[in-house]
C-alpha cells in the first residue's frame, strides 16, 4: 500500500480477490489501466528534513523509526502481507510506543467496513461489544467472502489499540476508521479510504496511520492534492504461490542480504538507498501483484515494466527471501536461522486477544 505517485491520476488499481495459499496472501488484480504500471513514472522527493537511518533492524527499533517520522509527515502508510504476524507486531508495536497517542489520532484500515463505523468506534472506545458485534466490522467488507480478515491478526490489532487507549484520556484518544467502501457502496478500497482520509485528516490538520495490503497505493491519489505529505512502507520478502503456478518472476533476496550489514529480520531499508533504489519492481514486487484472466497462466503486472522500487514506495520492511508462512499457525513466520524481535516479548507469535 503505497502512497507514493508512480502513474497518471487517471489510472487505478483495483484488487479482484486475494487468496491466502500456504499461510501468504495471493494478490490477483484487475486493472482499469493495466498500462501503468509498466509506465514509468516520476517519484515526488522525499519529505524534506526526514532520512532514515540506512539499516533499523528489529520490530521495536522500526516502530520507534517510523513514530518519529509522524513529526514530519502527516500520513505514514504501512503496506502489509495479508495475514503475516510480522505486519501484525509491527503495526501493534507502533501503536503501542508511548509517542504514538501524542502525535496521531486516526488509523485507517483496509480490514474495516464504513457502513460499521460506529461498532468499530464503540469497540475502541472501551465499551461492551460482543464477538458477533465485532465481527461485522470485517464481514461487511467487499473483501469479507475470502476470509482473508478472519485470520486473528486482525482482531489483534482492533485489541491492542482499544487496550492503548483504556490508558489515555476521552479526548486523546485513537479513532480507527473502517476504509473498505462495504454493501451498496461503488466506490472502490482506494477511492473509501482516501475519503476518510481527506475527511478525517487533512481536513482537520491531523495526522493517520494507514495499514492496507501493499499493493493498492503504489501510486497515490493522496500526492495530487496533498504533495509531500505521505510516508510509504511496503513489505519485501518471499511469497508462497499456489501449488502448481509458475510465475516469470525469482527474486534475488541475495542482493538485499549482501548489501545488508545486518543479520537481523525485519530490517527497514530506505528506497532511495543505492543499491535497493534500483532494484526492479518487476523482480521483488512481481510475485505479489499479478493477473491470471488470460489464457497464458498467470503474469505478474510488472512484466516489462521500468519502474524500481524507489519509485514504488520510502522505505521497505525486509523480511528476508527465507520466510516460511504457516497459516495453520494463525499466520506465524518462521525465519530459520534468522533472529526475530517481536514486538510484544514474551507473547506467542500464535496467542489470541482475550476477549472482554
């Protein structure tokens, strides 16, 4: 979910389903413009007066990173992997640090319908919302017939903002807003979503955490009226494919891993960083956004394209090309020899909110 301006303002991308396979979200889209994506396009800069460190290495150190970055920017955007516990400590432990409260009072998330705004606002005030209640926030979606929202990383995070704010005052409290249009509604996740931003945030002079799936923002609508504003986050790291497809996409994680001084995973990496400036969106990205309409099998929508992925994104959360997902395990990764961080020490990468 990128914010950053890589195509005309007259191109969209809109998602067609998203399949978890194996524990990994499967990403087959459809395009009202499937030419811009192989359109390369300009870059705005990055905001002024903010350069990350060239390597930040474990959950709790990117999350204070990108808390910090809310002093510089109104919007930080964090792309996510479908179903992936890193994305889930990630974005808890960024909601969780004590300067998150004091600097942002809106969430917007994709995993939330606008027609149960005010079940979801009640849960996260604090107050009595029974399971069934909850649960409509999420399967009033357009997005609600996969089931892709039914993994517990997401009723996770609904928990651990609504616990963030049992601890602050009425009026500093965090709001999250639903961004998926829901039932009746035409407008697309993206069209929804920049709404309540506009609505919410800009209009207001706030600032908003944003947590979409990492390829409906690529190019932004944000940048048009709201220039220098958004800082982009996307995930890179393996992707499962469904048993028996074959895509002309193999990323080279070795490239990050050598250009990486550390071992540790995550790692956020900035994208105008020589050599990560250049990679190919085609290479890393490809195995994530991809169409199979026609009768060829399926393609990745970055085939042949020029784009690099400092034109995609600010930054990336690398996870590294040797992460297995066990959706059997309510979307835990397992890293082998890697060292992991969580977010939440001494919590189960595979607990379960307690439900009040």
């Amino acid at each position: 979910m990128s914010f950053r301006s890589v195509a005309a303002k007259n191109l969209g991308l809109r998602m067609a389903g998203v399949m978890t396979i194996a524990g990994a979200a499967l990403v087959l889209v459809s395009l009202t413009n499937e030419s811009f994506i192989r359109a390369q396009s300009p870059r705005s800069a990055v905001p002024p007066n903010f350069r990350l460190p060239d390597e930040t290495a474990g959950v709790d150190a990117i999350a204070r990173i990108l808390v910090s970055a809310f002093d510089q920017v109104d919007i930080v955007a964090l792309g996510e992997t479908h179903v992936w516990r890193l994305d889930t400590d990630l974005r808890i432990a960024v909601v969780r640090h004590p300067d998150f409260a004091k600097k942002v009072r809106s969430i917007v998330v994709e995993f939330g319908s606008t027609t149960e705004q005010s079940t979801l606002d009640r849960y996260i005030r604090g107050e009595n919302v029974s399971r069934a209640q909850l649960e409509k926030v999420w399967k009033t979606t357009t997005q609600a017939a996969n089931g892709v929202w039914d993994s517990p990383v997401y009723a996770e995070f609904f928990a651990a903002v609504r616990d963030v704010n049992s601890k602050l005052p009425a009026d500093a409290r965090v709001r999250v807003f639903g961004g998926d249009p829901g039932p009746g509604d035409n407008r697309s996740r993206e069209t929804a979503a920049v709404s309540v931003l506009k609505e919410q945030v800009f209009q207001k002079h706030g600032k908003a955490l944003v947590i979409y799936g990492a390829a409906h923002f690529y190019r932004t609508m944000l940048e048009i009226d709201y220039p220098g504003r958004t800082f982009v986050v996307i995930p890179i790291g393996r992707l499962d494919i469904p048993p028996g497809a074959t895509l002309p996409v193999n990323p080279d994680y070795q490239k990050f891993d050598r250009a990486l001084k550390t071992q540790v995973r995550p790692v956020l990496v900035p994208l105008q960083r020589l050599p990560f400036r250049d990679y190919t969106a085609e290479e890393f990205l490809g195995n994530g956004v991809f169409s199979c309409r026609g009768p060829g099998g399926c393609v990745s929508m970055f085939k042949g394209s020029t784009l690099t992925l400092g034109q995609m994104a600010d930054a990336c959360d690398y996870v590294g090309g040797g992460a297995d997902v066990d959706s059997k395990a309510n979307g835990s990764i397992l890293f082998g020899n890697v060292k992991i961080e969580p977010a939440e020490k001494g919590r189960s990468l595979n607990s379960r909110p307690t439900w009040p």
